[in-house]
C-alpha cells in the first residue's frame, strides 16, 4: 500500500491505546519499567490490574521472574483488582478488590496521607518533576493548578481527596487506604505496577497517570528496585524488523474508531475525534484488508453495531482477510485467501515480555505448502507485480533473501550471533540484559540535565501543558474529560450512574488463561480445562437465586451474552467478570464484547469502557 499511494493509517492499538496516550504525556514516549527480576532489590510489591500470571504465562517470561526476584527480596505483595487472579493464587501477601474504574480515586486518596503525613519525596519532585506545586507549576497555570492542591481541596474542585472520600468511591475501607499509603511510601525501594486493565475504561488516559503518581510521590522512577508505575519492562535484542517503507498519506485515526471511520467518516474531525495530519478526514474507509488478526469482531467492541456496519457492503465495499482459519471475522470477507502456517514456511520469532532473557528464534519450514497456499510474502509481491511496483516492494530479494538479509543487519548489532546457516541449525539464539536488571529512566534520574525526558520540559510532568491545550480546545462528549493532573473522573457509566438503577452489577473482562484472544480457542483440551464463565459472588449470586454451574442470561441495552455461572469468592461484590475472545463454532463472535473498549462513546485521547449490566438465570 506504501508503494502505491499509501492507506489511512492508525495510532494506537488495542492493548495499550490509553497508556500509551496518558503516560506519554507523564514520561514522554512509550512509558517504560523495571524488568521483574529487579523486584529482588525491593520490599514491596503493588499491582494494580496487572495479572502476568495469567497474561504472561511463559516458562521463562515475566512470572517467572517475578516469583525468583520475591524469594530473594521477600518483597510483600499486594494485588489490587475487583478479581482475586492466577497471580495471586495463594503468593500474594493481600487482595485488595475495588470498583473497576476507580484506581484513580484511589490513587488521590493514599496521595493526601502522603501529602498531609509528609511522606512524599520532596527533593525528587522537586528536581525531576513539573507541577507537583507551586515551586514548578509551569508559567500560565493556573494559581492553584498543581497537583498538591487538587488533593488537598485546594483546586479548582473544592474537594479534598480524604481517605473516606476514596473510600466511597472504591469500596475499600478508609483504614485499609490509610495503611496502603504508609505501606506504600515507607517501603523503599517500592515497585509500583500496573496491566492494561485499569486503562480500559472511560478516561483510561488520567487512571494511567494517576497509578504513576505514587512511584514519583514517593521517589521511586529510575532506581533499582523501584518502578515507573507502568508495566514490568524487558531486556529485548535488537534484532532488525522488515521495513514497511513510509506510507506518504499523513492522516490517521485512532485504531479503535475504524467503525466510526466507515460509517461517518467525513464528519470525524481532529477536534472532535482525535483525526492527525488533518482537521478532517475527506472520505469514509471503503476497503479493509485484515491480515492474520480477527479484530474486526472478535476482539472489537459493541459488536452488534459492528455487524450492522460490516455486513452493509454500502458502506465498507470491499473486506480482505487473509488467515489459517474460518476465524469470526473471516467471515465477512469479500476476498478471503488461506495463508501458509508456520510449519509451512520460514521466519524468525522475536521476544515478548522476557523479563531479563531476550531470545530469537528460527521458526523453520517443516512441510510444504499445502495445496494452494501461498506465503503473505509471495501474495504481496505478486499483487506489487501486477501494480508495477515489484522492484520497489521486493528490492530484489525472496522471502529467505529477506530473511538472510535482516539477520546479517542484526549482526551488525549482536556481534555474538552466529551464521545465519549455523543459527538456522541451532534453532534459538538467547541473551541476558548484560546490565543484569533494566531499570526504566535510570539514565535521567542519574543525570536529568545530560539526559532530559522527551517531554516538553525535559522532566515528569505532573502538570501537562499539552493536556491543558488539549483540553481547551478539544469539542469532549458527555463523560469524557481532559485534565492536565492525574485526578480522578469517574466517567460515563460508572458505579454510580443512575443507570445503576436498572442495571446493578458492574461488568469486567480479563485475558483468559486458556487463550490469546481468540487464538487457541479451538483447542478442545483447553476449553475442557478452562471453561467459559461468568464470575460471581457469592452474595450477589444468592440474590439473584443463582447456583454454580447455573446457565444464565447477561444482557443490557447493547445485546445479551448466554453462559455459565461461576459462584466464586474470588470476585468483589457488586462486581462480574466475564473473560474475552470466546469462539463459539457456527456464530459469529466473542461471548465477553470484545476488548471492553467502546465506539459509540470513545474515550478522550484512545477508547475505553465501563459497563453497567443485569443478569438473571436462564433455564435450559
């Protein structure tokens, strides 16, 4: 598509899109953190949605790093989720449930302990941070627009954010918030982290920025054991990635509009939804090719508007897919082409969340293509071919060219790689972080002067200028709120929307351990081994005369999912959970609504959700 006009391209992803939007406005760039293994430099352990017992499941990944560096530190470890995890599982120190959505309440509450006990780290947030209070509150601000005042009351809300104002809000007991807050910054070093859970609601953006506030309160970015609040970071080789060429179209939008993209497309604006590279986007998406990915239902949201659209050959004209299976979202393609599997082809297969041993691996053919398959390499110099473009997609070379070309490129860089025929023999290359643990922005803690962050200041920014002119400038629907502090905003459709009245239980997803969204969701010894269920307590199954097992009936105003009742202390009250990607044979998608990301109310820099939902029992 780079060689032949360019596509309208995308920022953001499904994962990460309100992390990835919130802390680069904190930290600047994609927010890094400390590999697990450097938790045997710290004494606490806080987790805030992140669940790697279940999400980073590998033998040699981050669980495993996480439970050796915890034997050497005896570091305690307190999970904070509305569901008791696989990572907790009896290794935790404490589960600490609260309401989805909250974490930023939270947050402001341990902050004013913090704040009004003096157990901030003054000298850090003086010397390497903007808009803590007054002393480095950026010219233009407002008086009274720092981040102290907000908690103490003194902003622009009036509200001091007190232990039993959180309390309120999380439905965790004021004492346990005021005990967090001293466990929090009086351990030291304390690694503070959080999953991709708590930025997948509605203004996801300010909760990311706010769970990092209590790893810079307390002093602990860029120092052996401590963390940024983001995610454990990793050790990765720098191994080369194909080019793609530079796609000479400039627009994008953000990954999770596409829908909005095919059926209003000319009215999305740059203020209004968040269009780059121009105010407005000129024409509605007509095509889509979607290779080896079943987003376009499976894992997108609000599927039943999703349908609606992708089936009206009217608006999106032509569908592309390109797979291995009959995935949901193959079937509705105009063109649908098998491709080859990894067994029938050759490639490498690079790391992912590692921890400290980063690793490639030759992922060699092992039988022929089968029948009249075709590798996507082969597809798209053929389609290059018949547009006039081959030598400029190709650069002469085959896909083994390719391959023998970027390894003698990643040599360049990892002189200890062997010859590619040797390493194509030997099968796996591995390599520990030769600094033993990486340590996120340690660097700019070293030296803040010599190595400035890439935000606009050089340091963290508490206080971003950037959101306070996208705040005044952006047009926000109702719910949606751009701050430039990490405060809490509770959103549409939280705990407390009146909707509540007719929809009482809070609905969450999580990754399920027995796929990767939908992938590996045909494996029968796997669905026999993890069931797909719906989480309850106790309590609120007894009210609602539910029993274990029960086939029940989810619905609210977006549509209704059918499915089994897992009676379990293991989830908060007033609170379900439901994992994603289900693939049911013969329908066309996930039982949990996908990503749990929204389009018919996106978030305010990427996309979130939060969903009130019913629930009653279901003969049959």
């Amino acid at each position: 598509m780079n060689c032949c006009g360019g596509y309208l391209n995308h920022y953001g992803d499904y994962s990460s899109a309100q992390i990835a939007a919130g802390l680069n406005y904190t930290y600047g760039g994609w927010a890094d953190g400390n590999s697990p293994s450097d938790i045997e430099n710290s004494q606490l352990v806080v987790l805030f949605g992140n669940n790697p017992g279940e999400t980073r499941m590998s033998g040699g990944g981050v669980t495993y790093y996480l439970e050796q560096a915890r034997q050497k530190s005896n570091a305690r470890m307190i999970i904070i989720d509305p569901r008791y995890t696989d990572t907790g599982a009896g290794r935790e120190d404490e589960w600490i449930p609260i309401r989805p959505g909250t974490d930023a309440a939270l947050v402001s509450g341990l902050a004013w302990v913090m704040i009004t006990e003096n157990l901030v780290d003054q000298p850090f947030l003086d010397k390497y941070c903007v808009g803590y209070d007054e002393k480095t509150l950026p010219a233009g601000a407002p008086a009274n627009g720092h981040y102290k005042a907000y908690i103490l009351g003194q902003g622009i809300d009036g509200i001091a954010k007190t232990p039993e104002w959180a309390s309120t809000i999380t439905g965790i007991p004021r004492e346990r918030i005021v005990k967090l807050a001293r466990e929090i910054a009086t351990a030291k070093p304390a690694y503070i982290s959080r999953g991709w859970g708590p930025q997948r609601h509605a203004n996801g953006e300010i909760a990311t920025r706010a769970i990092s506030m209590l790893a810079i309160l307390t002093g602990n970015v860029g120092i052996n054991g401590g963390n940024s609040g983001a995610r454990e970071g990793s050790y990765s080789l720098p191994f080369e990635r194909m080019p793609t060429l530079e796609n000479p179209v400039e627009t994008s939008i953000s990954m999770f509009m596409w829908t909005d993209a095919i059926e209003r497309g000319p009215e999305m604006t740059a203020l209004r939804d968040g269009v780059r590279g121009k105010d407005k986007l000129d024409v509605p998406i007509k095509m889509i090719w979607n290779y080896a990915g079943n987003c376009l239902i499976n894992q997108h949201s609000e599927i039943n508007r999703t349908h609606e659209i992708l089936q009206d050959d009217k608006k999106c004209e032509m569908i592309v897919v390109i797979d291995c299976h009959m995935t949901s979202s193959a079937k509705y393609a105009d063109i649908l082409l098998p491709d080859c599997t990894a067994s029938e082809q050759m490639d490498f297969a690079l790391d992912a969340s590692c921890g400290n041993m980063s690793y490639v691996i030759f992922a060699d053919q092992a039988i022929k293509p089968r029948f009249e398959c075709k590798t996507i390499y082969e597809m798209t110099s053929e389609l290059a071919k018949r547009l006039g473009v081959e030598e400029q997609f190709t650069e002469g070379r085959t896909q083994e060219g390719w391959m023998r070309y970027l390894y003698e490129q990643s040599r360049k860089a990892i002189p200890d790689l062997p010859d590619f025929d040797t390493f194509r023999q030997q099968g796996i290359y591995k390599q520990r972080d030769p600094q033993g643990h990486h340590v996120a922005y340690k660097a700019f803690r070293e030296d803040p002067q010599a190595n400035p962050l890439t935000t606009p200041s050089g340091k963290i920014e508490i206080y971003s200028q950037d959101l306070a002119k996208i705040a005044a400038t952006w047009e926000l629907p109702e719910g949606d709120v751009i701050d430039p502090l990490p405060i809490y905003t509770p959103g549409f459709e939280n705990y407390n929307d009146p909707l509540t009245a007719k929809y009482p239980l809070q609905l969450t997803g999580f990754h399920y351990k027995s796929r990767v969204h939908s992938t590996y969701g045909n494996v029968d010894v796997l669905k026999a081994a993890c069931r797909q269920e719906m989480w309850i307590n106790p309590i609120d199954a007894r009210k609602r005369g539910i029993a274990n097992g029960d086939r029940i009936r989810i619905f609210n105003d977006r549509g209704e999912v059918h499915i089994e009742a897992k009676v379990t202390p293991r989830m908060m009250p007033g609170v379900v959970a439901l994992g994603k990607g289900l693939v049911q044979p013969g329908r066309l998608a996930c039982g949990s609504g996908g990503q749990h990301q929204r389009t018919d109310h996106p978030a305010s820099v990427a996309a979130g959700e939060g969903k009130p939902v019913a629930y009653q029992p279901r003969s049959g």
